[in-house]
C-alpha cells in the first residue's frame, strides 16, 4: 500500500493529521464521500459530507498485521483472503451508514453503505468500488494495486465482507 501513488484531494479532512497521511481512494456520492488512506502502520476510510469536509460521518482506522498473523477480532478466513492477512474493524454513523475495512499491508477493502441510494458517482485512485447489494444500497471498495484487486474481486465475489 505504501507503495501506491497518493491523490489530491480539494479541502483535505485529513490535512491536519500526524502521522503522514496519505490519501489513495477517494469515491463519491451524491452527498458524501469515502477517501481511503494510509500512514506508517495503518489504514483508513473517511466518509464525509461532500460539501463540509469537517462533518465526519464514519472514521475507521485499522493497524497493518504483522506478516503471518491477522486479527483475532477478524471473522474466518481473513488470512487466506488474496492480499492478507487483514484487520478488520466496522462502525456506523446513525441509522442508514455503515462501514467496515479490512486493511493489509497490500490492499484496503471495504463495505460501505452511504444512506443514499444507488451506486457511487465517481472513484480516483488505485480503486475498484462495485456495488454488490441493492438492500440497502452497498458498496465493495477495493483499494490495491489492479492485478490485486481484479484477485480480491474474484475470490469475494458478489458476496457481502466483513459484517
């Protein structure tokens, strides 16, 4: 992951951050938006309001494992999935959005459920987002380089990650 490009990204949530953040996904809706990013030892989602960056609806952070050793929290398998072992760590903000991420040394992937109906508008970066259920409207993030992420796709399928 550290070795993937950084993108930029207008009002910055995470500008003010330690830790040298680095933004790699940022996928938009109609009234939010999710950016992906890692630091030294970790990595992270950001979902916020498209037009105030400031109004943070989830913030998740998960630590890479160490190699050969994920999370006890994890659900089974993790371990073996393409691009791990992963953490993996879920949150919510209000009735209608929720996220999880599992985050590697080599890929982020992540649930997103926005609370807005149908698929995100846009994704830039080194990013592959499907949505993969109707009900409610939830979104697969994929945050690799391509080779990784086309694997990840095809071993998770349309199946739902990480509840």
């Amino acid at each position: 992951m550290s070795d993937l490009e950084a993108i930029d990204v207008a009002d910055d949530p995470l500008a003010e951050r330690n830790g040298g953040v680095k933004i790699l996904s940022d996928v938009q809706y109609g009234q939010s938006r999710v950016l992906g990013y890692v630091n030294k030892e970790s990595c992270g989602i950001l979902a916020h309001a498209r037009n105030d960056p400031k109004e943070n609806r989830i913030h998740l952070v998960a630590h890479w494992p160490d190699a050969g050793h994920g999370s006890a929290s994890h659900p089974p398998g993790l371990s073996s999935r393409p691009g791990g072992p992963y953490h993996a760590v879920s949150g919510g903000s209000g009735p209608k959005a929720w996220a999880s991420l599992m985050c590697s040394r080599n890929a982020m992937v992540i649930s997103y459920v926005s609370g807005e109906p149908g698929p995100p508008e846009s994704a830039r970066g080194p990013v592959t987002a499907t949505q993969v259920s109707d009900t409610p409207p939830t979104t697969r993030i994929t945050v690799a380089e391509a080779g990784l992420r086309k694997q990840i796709h095809s071993n998770l399928g349309s199946a739902d990650i990480a509840q």
